[in-house]
C-alpha cells in the first residue's frame, strides 16, 4: 500500500474535528475500524474501489458506524476520508493524530520488550524512569519477546534503550573489534 501523502494534514483535521477532550475515544473508534478493514477484504474493497459508486461506501460505513456504535463525528471524518480516496491510509493517519496528541497532551508512547512478563512493580520504576529521562508522562504498550535473552527493549518515539543481553553483546563485540 503507497503511503498516504498528507497523513498529518488529516490528522490534524481529525483532532479540529474532535478536539483534544474527543481524542482517545476517536482513536479508539479509528483503531476498530482500520482492524475491520484489514479482517475484512470485503469491506476494504467496497471503501477503496472506484467501482462502487460513493452512495454505497457511505451507506456502508454508516452501517457499520451504526453496529459499532461510533460517535456522528468519526463517522463524518471516515465518510470525507473515504470520498477523498484516501480511506487506505487509516492506519497511517492515526498514528499521525496519536503522536500530534500526545505532543500537545505531553505524553509519549513508549513499548518495552522483555522476554517475560515485567511485574507492575517494574514497569511503575521503568515508567518513572523515563518521565525523568523525557520530561512528560509515559504511556506503556508492553510487548513480550522470547527472542531477547534477557534485559528489556525500550523504544520512546524514533529513540530506542537497550538493555538486553543481545544489545550489550553486540557492544562489547564492537568494542573489541575497535581495540
């Protein structure tokens, strides 16, 4: 799929739309709809082929806004992005509103990997730690990963804190091999 040209510019209007109190219940809806045209390849051919004429998309996302109970507004903002041809792009423009949220909220998103389940514990000292490291309050998406030895991965925005043993590895490789 070709990436959307202006994903900001919709999510911006996405957010002018919503507001900054509507916003994670927006994304939320967004999210349901965009894993509904990715299970559904009937759904995402009647909002991406030209074949079906712009009557029909609008009468389906209504449907679908009905059974799923979305709010006037993220159906409104799904209807335009569908008439625009861009409806492809959902994913990619809700990232766009989440990172442009969470900018203005001063929030960042941050995954950890561990290769096993991290107690609340450690992850109310990890999410400390980095609320000191970043200045804003962290949100936590935690992923386990049987692939790391052992440490955790942690990735804020495009900057990523390695701890695992593979990571530490690979350092201590490229220290010797400098001398």
């Amino acid at each position: 799929m070709k990436p959307v040209k202006d994903a900001k510019k919709y999510a911006k209007t996405l957010i002018s739309m919503v507001g900054l109190e509507g916003m994670p219940q927006a994304l939320t809806e967004l999210t349901v709809v965009d894993q509904l045209m990715e299970k559904s390849p009937e759904f995402r051919s009647l909002l991406l082929s030209p074949l079906f004429p712009a009557a029909d998309r609008e009468k389906a996302l209504k449907s679908v806004a009905e059974k799923l109970k979305l709010s006037a507004t993220v159906l409104n903002f799904l209807t335009h992005l569908a008439s625009l041809r861009v409806i492809a792009g959902l994913a990619e423009i809700t990232r766009a509103a989440t990172v442009i949220y969470l900018e203005k909220k001063k929030r960042s998103r941050a995954t950890v990997l561990s290769p096993v389940a991290l107690s609340t514990a450690h992850l109310d000292r990890l999410k400390a730690a980095l609320k000191k490291l970043t200045d804003r309050d962290i949100d936590i998406e935690y992923v386990m990963d049987p692939s790391l030895l052992g440490g955790v991965l942690v990735k804020v925005g495009s900057t990523m804190y390695d701890s695992s043993i593979k990571g530490q590895l690979r350092l201590l490789k490229e220290d010797l091999i400098k001398g």
